[in-house]
C-alpha cells in the first residue's frame, strides 16, 4: 500500500508516524509553546520538526487553527500567517509535510509552498477544498468531524457510528474520485474525537478495519485525547504512557497513520507491534 503525495511516494508497507506540530496558541495540549510575546519563533518549530524526524517520525503535520471542543475558527489571513512561513521553512526536512487545514485558500497556498499532504478534519465538504485538492497532486486526508468545534461534544448521537462513518467515508471517496482526485492519494481518519463519545471511540477502534473504504489506507490520531483522560484518569500531560498504547493498538486493528504528540513513545511502541509481525 502507498499514499502518493505529490513529489513524494509514502510507502504503509509498515505503519507511519504523523508528528503532530501546532503552531496555534490554544490547542489542548501543546498550544502555544512556540509563541513569545504573541509571535510565533519560527526558529524554535523548525528545531522542534527537526526533532520529530530525528526521534523517527515519518510526516510532519502542521496545524494553525486550534480545533479542541469549544474552540473558535481563526481567519484565513490568521491561519496563513501562522501556517505558510512553517511550510516554507520544513522544505529542507527530508520527510513529509502535511497541512492540517479546513481552508481552500490555506490548502492551496501550502500546496505551492510545497506542502504534501493536505489533511483536512472536515473531510473535504467545502466544494472549494475538493477542487484544489483536485488541481493538484498532493495526498489527501478525509477525516469525519459531527459538527463543528464549537458544539460537536455537546451531545453527539449516532444510530450505528460504525455504519454512519463509513457512510461518511464512502460518499467523499465518491466525490473525491469524481473530481478527479485519484484514490492512490486518499486517506481516511475516523476522527476520535471529534463529535464522538467515550462509547463511540471505543467502538471505533474496536472495529477499525470496518471502516476501511475501498482498500484506502487509515490514518488514526488517539493522542493525548480526553478519551484516555477518561480511562486513564489522567491529565493531559500525563498521557503519554496511554497515547503510545492506543497508538499500537490501533496499528494492530489496521492503522496505516497514527498522528501522535510523543514521537519517541510511540516509535518504541510500534517497533514491539511489528516484532510481532516479524517486520524488518
């Protein structure tokens, strides 16, 4: 299995790594750390992705618009002051780079900035992000979100979650192939998380490989989220032991991508999961 993104071919013959990089200053768990006096240190992110290939991570995603609970939409001009100079800055890194964003305008942008991934948590049901992703050749990330930031954990319901999400992913594969946009470039993410309770994510990844639409490889983030809060009675900070563990959990049910805060951990982790499978 290979995820082509643009100048770059991602072989999932073993499961990757996704660094998460937020230079945002109120994500839930890393939100500004790259920020002094409200400026971003572009100096110190590079380091910091710099740091995420050296521990063993395989894609850097950049992300300039937090999108925890309750969080509140930035502005275009907002999201590319903070996301585009990073993009730029990575281009000597020897990995991948990923753009986490729901912005046509931002997607595109990053795309000529040299991005290779465009990674969108509103799987691509703005029109306009599926015809930039289709004028280009970049990889692309399909992630399921119920609602918005704003109200998607206020009171989240599902007939058969399972059933809905694959739905879900079934549709936008459609659009996406019809578009034009080659399913060699596709990826799909459940989205845990994101409008989903405790109960909902557990059957998510219980049944992970169910969820996969049309041979497509499976991108799943489970990092530092309150659903190992909620099971761990841990604060964020302190989930580091469980984001490694739901990580190789997940590659175990059929993740090709897991996005993770703590690269090292988890790069120790899925070495184990593919002892296992005697992987080299």
């Amino acid at each position: 299995m290979q995820l082509h993104c643009g100048a770059r071919l991602l072989d999932l013959g073993r499961p990757r790594i996704m660094a998460v990089l937020n230079v945002t200053p109120d994500s839930f768990s890393d939100g500004g750390q790259f920020f002094a006096e409200r400026r971003l240190e572009l100096s110190r992110v590079v380091d910091a992705a710099a740091a995420m290939v050296a521990a063993g991570a395989d894609i850097i995603d950049v992300g300039g618009e937090s999108t925890r609970p309750g969080a509140e939409p930035v502005s275009v001009n907002e999201e590319s002051a903070r996301v585009l100079p990073v993009i730029e800055a990575l281009g000597d890194l020897n990995t991948t780079i990923s753009l986490d964003t729901s912005k046509p305008e931002v997607a595109q942008a990053g795309i000529r900035l040299g991005c290779h991934i465009v990674n969108d948590v509103r799987g691509l049901q703005d029109p306009g992000m599926v015809l930039v992703a289709a004028e280009s050749d970049v990889g692309v990330c399909i992630m399921h979100m119920l609602g918005s930031p704003q109200s998607m954990q206020a009171s989240p319901r599902y007939g058969n979650v399972v059933t809905e999400i694959r739905d879900f992913f079934q549709c936008q594969v459609h659009t996406c192939m019809q578009a034009g946009i080659a399913p060699e470039r596709l990826m799909l993410d459940p989205g845990f998380g994101f409008g989903k309770t405790l109960e909902h994510n557990l059957a998510l990844l219980r049944e992970l490989e169910s969820l996969r639409v049309a041979g497509l490889p499976l991108l799943v983030g489970l990092s530092r989220k309150s659903m190992l809060g909620a099971l761990t009675d841990r604060e964020v900070g302190e989930r580091r032991v469980a984001s490694a563990v739901a990580a190789a959990l997940a590659v175990e049910r059929g993740a090709n991508v897991v996005r993770v805060h703590d690269v090292d951990a988890t790069r120790d982790a899925l070495r184990i999961v593919l002892a296992l499978r005697n992987v080299q």
